[in-house]
C-alpha cells in the first residue's frame, strides 16, 4: 500500500491518461470486456509501456485509489504532522487522497466505474481496509495511541471525508473536496460538543 516513488510530471500526466482511458472503457464495455492491449491501444502506447505507468488492469482502472507514502508513514509513527492524533489523520487522509490535485470529476467517474462493474466493490473495500490497518498499525507506535484509540479516531475522520465525497458526487457545485471536508469537520465538531 505505501507509495515511496515519486512520479515526473510527464509520468503523471501519462499515468493519468491510462487511468482514464481505463474507466471510460470499464464504463463503456464492462471491465471484463476489454483487455490490457485494447487499453494500450486506447491510450496510443505499447503493453510494455503501460506497465511502466501502472502494474495491472485493476490499477488503471482503480488508479485513483488513496496510497500512503513512506513519508507520511514515518510522519504518522513520529507524531506527526500537527501532534494531534485526530488532526494528524484528517492531514493524512487529504494527502493519501491527493485532494489537491484530482477534483470532482475524478470521484464521479470512479463512482461510474464501479456503479457499473460492482465486482469492484470488493476490491476497492479490500484496498480501503488494508489501508485503514496500516495507518492504525503507524498510529499505534505512537506513545498513547493504541489499536483501538487509532481506529476509533480514524472511523471518525473515514465518516467526515465519506460523507464529503458523497456530497462531491452527487452535487459538484458543493465545492472541492477539502472545502466539504472542513465544512462537514465544523460541523461534526458542533454536533459532539453540542449540549442536548
């Protein structure tokens, strides 16, 4: 699950067009439909070069799943990056989201993607749960933090930012990513601190 290479800017932009063309054509043919070479063709390139961008059918067409790098691993493990388990997670989260970077189209089109082959709904659950394991396994070398403190406060940061994609989704004008994030973080704060 952890990202520790760095992709060039032409890299990402090719990356990014195999990603593409992969989901248009899990939309169109259904992803058991089309193969590895009818997505190099799409794309314009050659089977190995394909793989140079991404290691399998299932990435191009997941590609935009969330990923921890090595980097904010060892940020998590050292207390980092704010000091405050649950801000730490929100920071993390939007980073492994790259939410400053994709906008609402790429959420819609995912959420078409796998509207339309819901035999990916078991693989994108699988990569969201070895992803959640692995930051609560980094939260929890942290002094207080234990499996279960990590995992109660990453619950509470996954419903904040599910939430926030959903809203993306189905209504675009809701904003970026990150603007719904905080909106529904305000909101979360005044519904627990709220006297009832």
């Amino acid at each position: 699950m952890t990202d520790s290479a760095t992709i060039p800017r032409v890299g990402r932009s090719r990356r990014a067009a195999i990603i593409a063309a992969a989901q248009r054509l899990s939309i169109s043919c259904g992803y058991s439909g089309f193969t590895v070479e009818d997505l190099a063709s799409a794309v314009g390139v050659s089977r190995r070069t394909l793989f140079n961008h991404v290691s399998s059918k299932e990435e191009a067409v997941l590609g935009v799943l969330p990923v921890l790098t090595a980097d904010q691993a060892e940020t998590l493990r050292s207390g980092g990056p704010t000091g405050d388990l649950f801000e730490d997670l929100l920071v993390t989260t939007l980073q492994c989201l790259r939410s400053d970077e994709g906008d609402f189209e790429d959420w819609q089109q995912l959420h078409h993607v796998i509207e339309r082959n819901p035999e990916l709904v078991v693989r994108v659950k699988t990569h969201v749960d070895e992803l959640a394991e692995e930051i609560v396994t980094h939260l929890s070398t942290r002094d207080g933090v234990d499996p279960t403190r990590a995992r109660m406060a990453l619950t509470l940061v996954a419903g904040i930012v599910q939430r926030s994609v959903e809203e993306i989704i189905t209504d675009p004008t809701s904003g970026p990513l990150q603007q719904r994030i905080q909106t529904n973080l305000t909101l979360a704060r005044e519904i627990l601190t709220a006297r009832g």
